[in-house]
C-alpha cells in the first residue's frame, strides 16, 4: 500500500514543481493554490455525470482537492468563455 501513497505524492508534487517553472514562481504553495483553482473552476462546470470519469483519472491526493467542496446541487455554471473561466480561477486563488 505505501506504493500507492508514494506514486501519488510524487505526481502531485511533479505537478505543482512543473507548475511552479512554469510561472516561475518560487513558492510551491502558490502552485498548489493555483492547481485547486483551476480543479474548483473546472469541477463547477461539468455536469453532474462529468466529475467521477474526470476525477478517476487524477492522482489520488489531487482528486481529494478536485472534490473538496464540491456540491452538485451547484453545477454546471453558466459561464463558457475563457474569460469567465479565468475569472473563476483568479477568484479562487484570492480566497486562497
């Protein structure tokens, strides 16, 4: 079993390390919220039947924040544009 909590750790933290490189951001914590952000803007657009196949598909650490608060009674969100969607990770990433 610590295999399994080992492959996850390390892929969650490939993730926010490349993240960080990426955006040349020296706090890996920024990273992290940026990760979160973009799972709660993405998990509040898909329909109902959307998140369990999406969520399958990640590390098991990052699909615990993919579903951290998420509730369905609140999806999907109306938004569709890249803009609004921008503005929803930028939302998420001030209440950090």
């Amino acid at each position: 079993m610590n295999g399994v909590f080992d492959a996850t750790i390390h892929k969650g933290n490939a993730w926010i390390k490349e993240l960080s490189e990426q955006f040349h951001w020296e706090n890996d914590h920024r990273s992290y919220q940026a990760l979160r952000a973009v799972l709660y803007a993405l998990g509040d657009r898909l329909t109902i039947a959307a998140p369990p196949p999406l969520g399958a598909q990640l590390p098991m650490l990052t699909r615990g924040l993919y579903y951290e608060g998420w509730d369905p009674s609140r999806v999907p969100r109306r938004e569709r544009s890249r803009e609004e969607f921008l503005a929803h990770v930028r939302r998420e990433l001030l209440r950090g």
